[in-house]
C-alpha cells in the first residue's frame, strides 16, 4: 500500500463526513438565530433520534460494503451483487418502518426524550419531519459506503458536500426568507440526502454492483424459483446477519451517541435547566463536527483494510491501522487547541440571546468535555479497523464500551462533581476504552490474525 492511496480515500472520506455533520450543525447555528435558547434546546432533544437513523444507516452501508470488497477482490462477483440486492431492500424496509413511526408516534417520542412544556412542539415537529425522510438518509449512507468502496471515493465526497451546503442554503431560505421556524430546519435537513443520492446516481452507469433480482443457490448454481421461496429467506437471513455483523460497531457508535444526549439532557435539565441544555447542545453539535472528522477517517481506511484482508496481505493491514493511528491523533491534538483559543467566539455565534449563564457552562464544557477526542479519535479508527478485517467481536467491545460504559460513569460523577462531573464523564469513558482497544488490538495483529477470509 502506497501513502497516495490512503490519503486519496482518507482525506475525501474526512471532508465528505465533516460535510455531512454540518447538517444538524447548520440546523444549530439558524435555530438558535432564529428563535433562540428554546428552539436550541429542542433540536437537541431530537438530535438523538437522527443518530439512530444515521446508525442503521451506517450499519448497513459499512456492513454491506465491507462483505462487497472482501467478495469483489475474491472475484466472487456474482456474490457480491447479491450482498448490495440484501443490503439495499433491508434498508428500504427497514426507513419504511421509522417513517411509520414518525407520522403516528412523533409525539410520544418527542416526551420519552425529555422534551417539557416549552419545548415539546418544536421537538415533536422537528422528529415527525426527519423520520419521514428516514428512506433518504439510509439509502444516502448505502449507496455513499457502496460507491466509496467502488472506486469512486471522489464522487462520494462531492455528493456529501453537495448535500451539506444544499442544506446550509435551504436552512437559510425555509427559517429567514419563508419563517418557517424549526419546521424549515428539518425538511432542509431531509432534502440534503435526496440531493446527495441524485449526485451518486450518476455512478450507477459504469458501477461494478448491481440489484441482482435472480437469486441462486450456494449449492448447485440453478435459479431458484418462487416454490423455494423458504431458501431464499434462509440465504437472506444468514447474509443479512454477516452485513449487520460488520456494521454493528458503527451502529452503535451512533445509536449510543444518541442514548448518551438523552442521559445528559435528563441530567443536565435536573442540574441547569433548559439553558444548561441548549449549553450541551452546543458543545454535543461542536463534537459531532469533530467525530464526524473521525468517522471519516475510519471510513476511509475501510476500503483499504477490506482489500487488504480480502488478498490476505497483513503487512499493509498493520500499515493502515498506524497510518490511522496517527492521523486520528493528530487531528484530535489541533482540534482541542482550536477549540480552546477560539471558544469563547464558538459559544457567542449559537448565543444569540447573549444569555451569560449559557456562555460559562458552555466554557467550561470546552475546556474538560474535548479532552477526550485525544482517545476517542483512536477508539473509533480502531473499531472500524477491526471490522474491516471481520474481527467482528472485538470490535463490537470497543463500540459498546465506548457507548456504554459513559452512562453510569456520567451519572456518578454529576452527583460528586455536579456539572463539571458531567464533561468529565466522557474523556474518562473514552480513556478507559483506549486502553481496552489497545490491548486487544495488540493481541490480534502481534499474535496470530487469520490472513483471508472464508467465504
């Protein structure tokens, strides 16, 4: 593996993934200009329920592709379409379901959030939007991770950029031109995907994968017909389960990102009340810019470590994850140098009510909450690492460690250390899972690692 290589899908993946968290950041910055702490505060209770969306997104996209790659370098091509036929109509059942559950149950999962009095509506308008557009970005995060995976990492890129600024733009004309208030916010939220699926149709005329309708069997190579129909559930359900098995760890990446905002919203609303919320709502939006950064990281070597475990060279498998290593860190040290010196203007441009109480519990924040990036950064790489090279198990550990584990450490130190307690909740989290990782990652690649995978 060549240096130009990793940098050609890494550093598209980060400026891809950077764009695509300026979603719910662009959604920050123009609600908390247009109506204020109340309306940030209330984006931050639905901000979990996007985690979840982009999770299962996430989950199969990165599983899919991952089995994809491994098959596509085994020149198991026919296989391999069949992967993205499984991968592509889960998620379309899948995004059929959390539409469902936006147009009848917005409101009660808009309360089962933390959302009060002063709050529920907006958190409830907001939920009802996104999930009825929960198709696009499922399918956005497949067809990304597919295309990535495909050779076209540039295109995947451009269609995450594209979608972010759309977003930017149309968060400025639906809440400023046509007041429409948090409403606006989330439908511009939602046509972003649907732009930045539209850019990457355009790859489908010379792509490598194809919805394969005419399933065959393992055994014997006929068509099976529809009187086999209980075949093709059992070969649906076993390749399914190996697709969620490589992109659980992503899953829960983001799913526990979710689950920790609400833990931190209940308690942060017992200790500070609503403007102690819409101080985390800050800092969570500023982190998920920064885990965004990341994820692109680990995205980008994913392509890299599937080829390289699919061809069983281990060499540049270790070449990969130190090459990731170091970016990860790198980047997590200038990020919390950044955020330190230029703080106090981050927390002034999502002040608009130039609310002072709001300002010290969000310094303070910076300052003990973005310490952690130091471990979250490698924690994340390698995770993805991990299951790339289908070491499934470890990597389930790690992400559910490092989603976990925070809940119970937030929740005694907010009674010992009241909210200092609560950012110090995360970097001592992300410490103890690095140490777990590097461990663990220790013993597979300087022990024995299987070189190729049986399919």
């Amino acid at each position: 593996m060549n240096y130009k290589e990793y940098f050609k899908y890494v550093l598209l993946n980060i400026l891809g993934m950077a764009g695509i968290s300026c979603y719910i950041l662009a959604d920050t910055f123009f609600v908390s200009k247009a109506i204020g702490t109340q309306g940030l505060a209330s984006l931050n209770f639905a901000i979990p329920v996007y985690n979840f969306i982009n999770g299962i997104g996430l989950m199969f996209g990165i599983g899919g592709a991952t089995l994809f790659t491994i098959l596509k370098n085994q020149n198991n091509h026919d296989k391999a379409d069949k992967i993205f036929t499984y991968t592509f109509f889960i998620s379309v059942l899948t995004s059929t379901l959390l539409l469902m559950t936006g147009l009848l149950f917005s409101e009660q999962l808009s309360h089962l959030l933390g959302a009060d009095n002063t709050t529920i509506i907006m958190t409830q308008n907001y939920l009802k939007i996104l999930l009825c557009f929960s198709p696009f970005f499922i399918i956005n995060n497949v067809f990304l991770a597919f295309v990535r995976n495909d050779g076209a990492p540039k295109l995947s890129t451009a269609a995450m950029i594209i979608g972010s600024l759309s977003n930017i733009v149309l968060d400025y004309i639906s809440m400023f031109i046509f007041g429409l208030g948090i409403t606006g916010a989330a439908l511009a939220t939602g046509i972003a995907p649907v732009l930045s699926i539209l850019i990457m149709l355009t790859h489908m005329k010379n792509c490598s994968f194809k919805l394969k309708f005419s399933i065959s069997d393992n055994d014997n190579g006929h068509s099976i017909k529809s009187r086999h129909f209980c075949l093709i559930i059992r070969n649906f359900c076993h390749e399914l389960k190996r697709i969620i098995s490589l992109g659980i760890s992503s899953f829960i990446i983001e799913f526990s990102s979710g689950i920790v905002l609400v833990v931190f919203n209940i308690i942060i609303m017992g200790l500070k009340g609503s403007t102690g919320v819409a101080a985390y709502g800050i800092i969570a939006n500023i982190s998920l810019v920064i885990l965004a950064v990341f994820t692109g990281t680990a995205q980008g070597i994913q392509p890299l470590a599937s080829k390289f475990f699919g061809i069983g060279d281990l060499l540049s498998q270790k070449k990969v994850l130190r090459l990731s290593v170091v970016t990860s860190t790198l980047i997590a040290v200038v990020s919390y140098c950044l955020l330190i010196v230029f703080s106090d203007n981050i927390i002034s441009v999502f002040n608009s009510d130039n609310n002072t109480e709001l300002k010290s519990i969000a310094a303070t924040g910076f300052a003990i909450y973005f310490c952690g990036f130091i471990f979250a950064g490698f924690n994340i790489v390698n995770s993805a690492f991990l299951s790339a090279t289908q070491k499934t198990k470890p990597a389930f550990v790690i992400s559910v460690f490092r989603g976990f584990i925070i809940i119970p450490v937030v929740i005694v130190f907010s009674v010992i250390f009241k909210m200092k307690g609560v950012w110090l909740s995360f970097t001592v989290t992300e410490l103890i899972t690095a140490v777990i990782g590097i461990i663990i990652i220790m013993k597979l690649l300087f022990s024995h690692i299987p070189n190729k995978m049986d399919i």
